[in-house]
C-alpha cells in the first residue's frame, strides 16, 4: 500500500490500534504502535526500523527503535487481542503449526544456525520460528508464535547470547514444546478450539500427540510429500 492508501485507512486504523493496545500503559508507546502498524502496512521490500520511519512522514526512527526494542510493555495481553480479532474475522475451521525460516548471511543473528530452511528448500544458515495460525479455505492468519532457539545457542556462557541481546532465562525449547505452549495460550485466551493440523515433524512425536490429547484436541497430520 502507498501513503495515501494508508491515510485513507487510518480511521479504522485508529480504532483498531486503540483496541490492540489499550493494555500498553504510556499513550506515547500506544502512538508509536500504531505508527509502526503504518509502516509494515506501506510498500517497501525491507521492513526494518529504519526504512520505515522514512516512508512515514510523521515518524522517529530513534523512538521507533525504542518501542520495539527497550520498550518494556507487556507484549501478552496485545497477542491476545489480535488474535481475538482475527479469529473473529474469518470463522476459522483448523488450526495450523508451521515453521517459518529467516534466510540469514551472517553467524551473529539471534539463533541464526545451518538448519533445515523452508524458504530456500534446503538446508542453510537461518533463523526458525514456530507459527500458530487459524484457517480457512481462504484465509490464513498467525495467532501467535515463538522464536526457536537452537541447542548450538544455549550455553548461557557463548558471548554470542549477550551480543544478540539473548535474556540468560531463555534457553533452549523443542520445537513441539513451543507449539503446545502457544495452544495453551490460545485456550487460556478463550479463542474457540478446532482440530490441529501439522506436518510430519509434529505427527510422528508422540509427545506432541499426547500432549494435544491431554488438552482434548484432535489431529490431522501428513507425511513429508503426500
């Protein structure tokens, strides 16, 4: 979208935000919010800081920079309310877990390590997140996720953790640990519950499966390349 289709959302946009961030407590972190919403909604490849508070005519880079990261409003209750409001919209029929993977060119990215990338097909340098999204036959939309640390990042000792801005209380979590943590959060958060579908890698850990049963959700999973 270019500015002028943003601005000529911004009423709705306004509404929305009020919604999203009524948990923030400062109204000037509530501003910067929303004028972060602005700039990933405008055209433009990279969605960085930097080249976002170009775009937007009434905006600070240093304070944006603050909000997203030193700002110490509690990220939960915003997640919540997204995710209340999206599954509203589309009436979703399942829920999905997916890995999403960050191509990364460096070894100094936060988790960044020769993994299995989905976005190249192969195996790579990269950062992974676990994915929680609710579907339709014609929508998608995230409802939370969780950055996967791998076990090379674990050490709370590798000076690589205090560089990346790594808290020493987060360490490694499998994979599937961070899918069930995040529906656990969306049934703490009251959202409706549908059927959980997931690849191979989710389907075939019986601890997974086990731990869907325990929370009274069912299964749907395929094999890699069926």
């Amino acid at each position: 979208m270019d500015l002028a289709a943003v601005e000529e959302l911004r009423e709705d946009l306004d509404a929305f935000c009020a919604e999203v961030f009524a948990s923030i407590p400062r109204q000037d972190s509530r501003a910067r919010g929303q004028c972060y919403l602005r700039g990933l909604m405008l055209d433009g490849r990279h969605k960085s800081i930097q080249p976002m508070a170009e775009r937007l005519p009434d905006s600070n880079m240093q304070a944006l920079q603050q909000f997203v990261t030193s700002s110490p409003w509690d990220h939960t209750p915003v997640r919540r309310r997204i995710a209340t409001q999206l599954t509203q919209a589309i009436d979703p029929e399942a829920w999905v877990i997916d890995d999403t993977s960050f191509p990364k060119v460096g070894n100094h990215s936060a988790g960044a390590v020769r993994q299995w990338c989905g976005a190249l097909g192969k195996k790579s340098l990269c950062q992974v997140g676990v994915i929680l999204h609710a579907v339709t036959d014609a929508a998608s939309v995230p409802l939370d996720w969780r950055f996967f640390l791998p076990k090379e990042w674990a050490d709370p000792a590798d000076p690589r953790r205090d560089r990346a801005g790594i808290p020493q209380e987060v360490g490694h979590r499998e994979k599937w640990r961070l899918a069930l943590d995040m529906i656990n959060a969306a049934q703490e958060w009251g959202l409706t519950e549908k059927v959980v579908v997931a690849d191979a890698g989710y389907g075939q850990n019986h601890h997974f499966r086990e731990g869907l049963t325990r929370r009274g959700l069912d299964m749907w999973w395929r094999y890699a390349g069926t």
